[in-house]
C-alpha cells in the first residue's frame, strides 16, 4: 500500500480509469470493500490520513457504476425511442409530401370544375336563348300562316271580282 501511496503517477492513472467500461468483476471487487459500514471516509481518515481520499473516490466511483447500471437500460430505450421517433418523422414527412400533391391536385379539379361550371352556366344562357329564339320563330311562323290564309282568301276574292276575257 505505502508503494502504490507513495507512486507520483497514482492520481494520474486514477484519473484516467475507464469509468463506463468497468467489468461486473472488477465491480463485484469494488462493491466488496465500499460495501463494509467500516468502509467510510472518516473512519479510514483515522486510520491513514492519505487513504481517506482513495476512500472517497472508491465510494464515489461505485456509485457512478451503479447509476451507470441504472441509467444504461434507458440509454438504450432512449436510443430505440429516437430510432422510432426518425421513422416516425420521416414517415410523416412522406405523408406531408403526398398531402401536398393531393392538395394540388385537388386544387386543379377544383379549377377544372370551376371552368367546367363556367361553361355550363354559357351553355344553359345558350339553350335559354335558343329556346326563347325557336319560341319566337314558332309565333311568327303561326302569325305569318295565318297571314298566308289570310291573304290567299283576299287575292281569291279579287281574281273573282276582276273579270279577264281571254
């Protein structure tokens, strides 16, 4: 203990742990030692004045493994959750996509159907003038019919009243 204690590079080489990479083993190790209730700073602090603060980091450092054990199943739901969220978000963009052509095209039927109304409203102007005009050719035709019989009795009745001797 006094070599590892008295080595220059010790808080160096503590500093430099992997934290997030240590093994079930090498915490079962760990978790053997901060796990005794004689384990504490002020208890080693009594003892060794230089151990009380590799206590302190030996009990911190368990503690970051056991939040990181904690915190590691979420990491992953939230990995998934992200992945299914960027599905999801590209699955919602296509689907903008394709609601903006249909609103296009529903944009050009509604114009489509908007001349195609245009030109029915000329062509029922059309046919109420075409009926309203064979109305009027239907009465003159009649009036001058009658006009016809009217004037063939006048000319029979002045041929007869005009006498020509051959």
């Amino acid at each position: 203990m006094k070599t590892l204690l008295g080595d220059p590079t010790m808080t160096k080489r503590l500093l430099e742990i992997e934290k997030d990479s240590i093994n079930d083993t090498l915490h079962r190790k760990i978790k053997k030692y901060t796990d005794s209730p004689k384990f504490l700073p002020d208890e080693i602090g009594k003892v060794s004045k230089p151990c009380k603060p590799l206590c302190a980091w030996l009990k911190a450092l368990e503690h970051y493994i056991q939040v990181l054990r904690n915190v590691e199943p979420k990491k992953l739901k939230l990995t998934d959750s992200e992945r299914e969220l960027n599905t999801l978000q590209l699955e919602q963009r296509q689907l903008q996509q394709q609601l903006g052509q249909c609103e296009r095209e529903l944009s050009e039927l509604q114009a489509r159907y908007e001349g195609c109304m245009c030109r029915r409203q000329q062509l029922e102007g059309g046919i109420k003038r075409a009926t309203a005009r064979l109305q009027r050719c239907t009465r003159l035709t009649t009036v001058l019919a009658d006009e016809d019989s009217r004037w063939s009795a006048k000319i029979k009745v002045l041929l007869q009243g005009l006498y020509f001797p051959a």
